[in-house]
C-alpha cells in the first residue's frame, strides 16, 4: 500500500512553479508501526502561506524556519484525522492540526500537535488560517506592537491576503478607522467587504504617486501600519506615518521573489528616527504561551459573525503547487487551502 508525498525537488527562479515539486508514491505507514506517543493522521487540508518561499532557496537558512532541501519532503500547515493513536490525550475520530509532512498518510509524535474542534458553523479549515496562525499572526502583533486606540488610522496593505484580511476586521473590533491596498479592484472590494473604510488597488497608482494616494485617504496620518508587503509601498507609509506612530512589519511580499540585489531599497528610514516610530518584526511563536488564549477570543468573534473567514479552496492534493503559484500572482483572496 502507497500515500502519495509533494517533494520539493527544484529551486524557483522567482515564483515557484509546479516545476519545483514532484509528488511520489511512498510506502503508507500502517498502525502496527505505530510507537508510544505516535499518531496515525490522514491529511484533510493543507495551508499554502508566503513564507514559505523564503525556505525554497539554494542558500542554506538556519533561521526561525530552516530551508528545505532539494529531496525533502514539504512540510506545513497541515488538518488531519487521527486513524489511530499510542498518544495519550488524543483517540480515533479526533481532528487536530500541526506543522507536518505534506502527505497523505503520515505518523506524527503527538507533541506539538493541537486538537481542532470543528462544528456546523466552525468548519476545520478555519483552524489553519483564522483560528491557526494565520488568526495569530494578525491578533498578537497588533496587540503587542500596533497597541491601537479608538479613533485612530490604521493602513494594511496586502489587505486582501489571509494574514491582512483577519487584521483588518481586528482593528476594527479596536474602533480604528482602517485604509487597506490590494492588487485588483475585485480584491478591493473584498477588502471594502471585510470592513475596511476605504481601500485601494495599488496596481492603478504610480510608485510615484502612493504618498498622495495615502494622504488623501489618510487626512489624518497614519497611526499604526500593518505592513505585508514592504518594498515602496512602505517607503510610502513612512512618509505619512504620524509621531509615535507603529509598524508591525509582518511580511514583504513584493521582495520574496527577487534575487537580493534587485530588492528595493527603503530611501527614508530617517523618519524613523524623526517621528519616533515603533518599527518591530516578529515571529509569532514568540508568543506561543498565548495561543490558546487568542483562539479562543477569534472563535468567540467567528461564532458572533464579528470576523468572517474568505478562503481560497484547491481541490484535490495534485492542486498544490498551482495554490503555491497563486499565492504570487494574485489568483488568491484570503487563506488558501487545499483539499486533500
């Protein structure tokens, strides 16, 4: 008996094609191979996410997140059923979801691996993206770095994306007035649907013209940037951001695909030093010890319809390397996910 495995087996010049992937046949684990605290999962969905391009490099990284290697197999956000368990705390029938092999059939240590509780109105898939990290990774650091008030302005770009969308409709639970950007007008409105006041498509505004653009949507300056995108688009931000003003540096999408040398070079970093501006990166599992506080808050705000969930399905497990390409072509709004 075989599983099928997605293999990453070329590096990407740019966005990764179907090219840098090749899914084989492997032999399916049974569970008489099981071993105390082992699980027998069969994968439902799996999460798709920027970041994982910076791991698809012949630079080798030891970084939060290490690269893959040519031959390895891919490894993710992956929603599972548990077949059968030799873990305590976790029996047939469970779902959970974890940082696994993309692989049909898989045996995983029960440690690090959470228990999901889909229902009617929760279906699993919430549990790799707003109630998962994706939800994590907008709630924690703008709750830690962003700290917004009541009444201020608020700009996300990459507003549409999975991380940006579940911002955005957080900052509003702040009482913030929020100006988002996308790259289409149809994502637009999708960004206008999720809350935002006003929202932008940055493909119809000249590099030249983003600073106008911002000050004319943001009257009053900017208080707090959520930033996903980096590149000019947050030279532009720097220029209209308020005095003791923040930036969640999040992700720099615009860059992920460019050989170092032709990344964009950020002209006014000065104006961090002018305007006393809170510029912070981070991990989100920096904050691990709180995940489960934050999830639970995110599935009360889902359950009451304060934050919808948009995601972009791939059916079938033969659909992941043309989910991964969407990711950088704009054929995606919210999280995407593929089916298993």
């Amino acid at each position: 008996m075989t599983t099928q495995a997605w293999k990453y087996t070329a590096h990407p010049q740019g966005i990764p094609t179907k090219e840098c992937f090749t899914m084989e046949d492997i032999p399916a684990p049974k569970e008489e191979d099981l071993k105390d605290g082992e699980l027998l999962l069969k994968m439902v969905a799996l999460s798709v996410d920027p970041y994982m391009r910076g791991r698809m490099t012949a630079e080798v990284k030891k970084g939060y997140i290490p690269s893959f290697s040519l031959g390895d197999t891919m490894t993710g956000g992956v929603a599972c059923e548990v077949l059968a368990s030799k873990c305590e705390g976790f029996v047939k029938g469970d779902f959970v979801t974890g940082f696994l092999p993309f692989q049909k059939l898989m045996i995983a240590p029960g440690k690090g691996i959470n228990k999901a509780y889909p229902s009617e109105d929760i279906p699993l898939t919430y549990f790799l993206g707003t109630l998962g990290l994706t939800g994590l990774s907008a709630y924690l650091p703008i709750e830690k770095i962003g700290k917004p008030k009541k009444g201020e302005t608020v700009f996300v770009s990459g507003a549409a994306g999975a991380v940006g969308s579940a911002a955005i409709q957080i900052f509003k639970l702040h009482g913030c007035t929020v100006v988002g950007s996308a790259g289409s007008d149809e994502k637009v409105k999708e960004v206008l649907n999720a809350g935002a006041d006003a929202a932008f498509n940055y493909r119809t505004v000249k590099d030249e013209d983003l600073v106008g653009k911002l000050k004319e949507l943001c009257p009053n300056g900017i208080d707090v940037y959520f930033d996903n995108v980096g590149g000019v688009t947050l030279e532009a931000a720097l220029e209209v951001m308020n005095t003791h003003s923040r930036i969640i540096a999040c992700g720099a999408i615009s860059q992920y695909n460019l050989p170092h040398s032709e990344r964009y070079g950020i002209k006014n970093t000065f104006n961090i030093i002018t305007k006393c501006i809170t510029f912070q990166g981070f991990i989100v599992s920096q904050w691990s010890e709180e995940f489960p506080r934050v999830i639970m808050t995110l599935m009360e705000h889902v359950k009451k319809g304060e934050i919808k969930v948009n995601e972009t399905r791939a059916e079938g497990f033969e659909n992941m390397p043309a989910a991964m390409e969407g990711l950088f072509t704009g054929n995606n709004t919210g999280k995407t996910i593929v089916m298993a």
